[in-house]
C-alpha cells in the first residue's frame, strides 16, 4: 500500500505538466502507462527490482490524478461565496481525518496466534546483535527465548495493556544498523515487539495497524540510550507505560514521552530507519504543515477563525482519542506556517488574476 500511494504521488506532477502543456485526455493516459511501463520492464534486468503491473496502474492513476487537478482549477482556484466556505471546511475536515487516520494505523493490532520468544536472534534481514539475554518478563510472565510461549494469549493481552517489559542482558559489540536484543514473533514469523540496538540508540518496534494494511512503520527511538556501554557491560532494559508514550530505562537512566505523533504519518509512505533525530521532527511539523495549506488557501474571513480553531482543537483531541503523545509545539508552528502559506498563495493566485 505505501508503494502505491508513493507511486501516485510520484506521478502526479507529470499528469500537472502535461496539463498544462495542453495534452489531450488520451495522450494523458497513454503517456504515462506506456513510460511506466518502459520502466517496469526494464526493471526485470536490475539486481534487486522487481517488475510490477501495480505500479504501472498507480503511476498512471497518479498522472492521471495531477492532469484532473489542472483541468478541474477553474472550479476551485478561485472559487466565489458559498463554494469557497464549502471548499475551506472540507479541506480543514480532511487533514482532520488524515491525522486521525494516522493515529489509528499506528495502533497496535496484535495477531491471536502462538507466540515465540527470541533473545539476540540472527533474524538475517536485521544486524545480528552479539550480546546475551540473561532474562526476559513482560509484567508478571517470564519470556523465554529460543522456543514457543505457552502464554501466548496471556502475553498478548499484557502487550495491549503496555505492562513493563524488562530485559537483563550483558551488552555485545555495538551494531552499524538496527538488531535485536529480544523480539517476539508469532507461528508465522510475524514481528509482535522488538526491542534492539542501532549504533548508540535503543529502538522499540511493535506492530501496528499500518503493517496490516501493508503501509510503512515508523519505530520508537532513544537516541543515545546506548552511549557509552562497552561490550561485556551490564544492560538492563525496562519498557513502560508513561502516560500515552512509553518511558525506557536504560541502566537507571529514564527517558519519558517516546511515542509518535499526528506529524509522522509521512512515514507511513515511507520510512527511512537511518534518518537523524532532528530531520524526522522536521519532517513531522512540514507533513501537518503542508496537509493544512488547502486550508488556509480557502481560509475566509467570516468563517476563518472558526476553521483555524476547529484544526487547532483537532492537534489537541485526535491525539488523545486515538492514543498518540500530544502534539508538540513545533507541529503546532509547522500547522501554522501551513494555514499562512496556503492564505500567500491565494493572495498570489487572486493578484495574479487581476492582472489578467
């Protein structure tokens, strides 16, 4: 699913310029298929891509979509009265609902299977963590590794209730990219939760909603948690609640409020595991910016006010209806900075206008 929404995406701004070049609808269509489909084939002779008549679709789904936005912006560039009310509140609603859709994909949708416990397995597609679990519990239950759980249900139902999950280990190598100290996965080698190191930061993974509808996951990142642990060193790891996030000790060292946000539903398109703390929060506050831009461009004046608070109410309530830390400050300003741009480039668009 997040390929074919990257694919539409991708192909989008084709669709605009050849729109506004003056392509004809049949050009439109045949256009982008026949390029897409070039591409896909030619893919059948690159190490490692695979041929997809499902991308070709979406490219051309995409391409299709931007020419129809062109097409179509007579109606809604600049639109008059009672159109331009209707046009403000459905786009406010829908960013609306894209955050509250992300807040529930990335809910935890854990499988009623068998389960298997795992302490630094050598899972192949990940960094083989060289450490050693010396012992495992969630809440009450211990984990044990290397073989099935015979509380499966008992430790599903303790993951949903976020009960602490604790790790005594002895620390290993450090790891250029992300491995497993301890995960679980189920009979048909599902990840349910996996707790594990990535250079210096400490990364808990869960699965979520978005993994069933086959979008991208984002993880929960302590960055620096590991800093300074040389191999052969005590590690013990405590995961709890703490309040909608988690709280994560590390050898004593609490870190609070680790969780995601309305901001990162970006990542469920697409998510880079490699990416620096600073530019993932910078990605978020940008994401709920640009979902509030049509917002802002069909902002009204009698109506404007109750728009711009019936979005800031929303950053507050969809966290807090659907589980999600609270929106932090920098979102707020990046929803802000939205509303304001899309309001600049109506003022551009109307002045631009005039002139003609």
């Amino acid at each position: 699913m997040s390929d074919v929404l990257g694919n539409i995406l991708l192909y989008a701004p084709l669709g605009v310029a050849m729109a506004l070049c003056g392509w004809s609808r049949p050009r439109v269509l045949i256009g982008p298929l026949l390029l897409s489909a070039s591409i896909e084939f030619a893919q059948t002779w690159i190490p490692g891509r695979d041929a997809s008549l499902g991308d070709v679709v979406a490219n051309s789904l995409g391409a299709a979509a931007g020419f129809a936005v062109v097409r179509t912006s007579v109606h809604w560039l600049r639109p008059r009265g009672g159109l331009r009310v209707a046009l403000a509140i459905a786009a406010a609603l829908g960013a609306l609902s894209v955050l509250a859709t992300t807040g529930i994909l990335f809910q935890m949708d854990l499988p009623r299977s068998t389960y298997w416990g795992q302490w630094t397995p050598d899972l192949g597609y990940l960094q083989w963590y060289r450490g050693r679990v010396l012992q495992a519990s969630l809440g009450p239950s211990d984990l044990p590794g290397g073989g099935p759980l015979a509380n499966s249900a008992e430790v599903r139902a303790l993951l949903l209730a976020r009960a602490p999950l604790s790790i005594r280990a002895v620390a290993g190598p450090r790891v250029p990219a992300l491995g497993s100290l301890f995960s679980i996965y189920d009979d048909r080698t599902r990840e349910i939760v996996l707790v594990g190191p990535d250079r210096d930061d400490l990364v808990l993974r869960y699965r979520t909603r978005a993994v069933v509808a086959r979008l991208d996951h984002p993880d929960l990142r302590v960055e620096d948690a590991l800093r300074g642990i040389a191999p052969g060193d005590r590690l013990d790891v405590v995961v709890r609640q703490g309040g909608k996030g988690y709280c994560v000790d590390v050898n004593g060292r609490s870190s609070c409020g680790v969780g995601l946000t309305v901001g990162r539903g970006w990542a469920l398109l697409s998510y880079p595991e490699a990416l620096p703390t600073w530019l993932r929060i910078l990605l978020d506050d940008a994401w709920v910016g640009c979902l509030l831009i049509p917002a802002g461009f069909w902002l009204t004046g009698r109506h404007g006010a109750l728009v711009v608070f019936v979005l800031a109410a929303g950053l507050v309530v969809v966290p807090a209806l659907t589980g999600l830390i609270p929106t932090p400050p920098g979102e707020f300003v990046g929803a802000g900075a939205g509303v304001g741009l899309g309001v600049l480039i109506r003022r551009r668009v109307v002045a631009g206008g005039r002139k003609d």
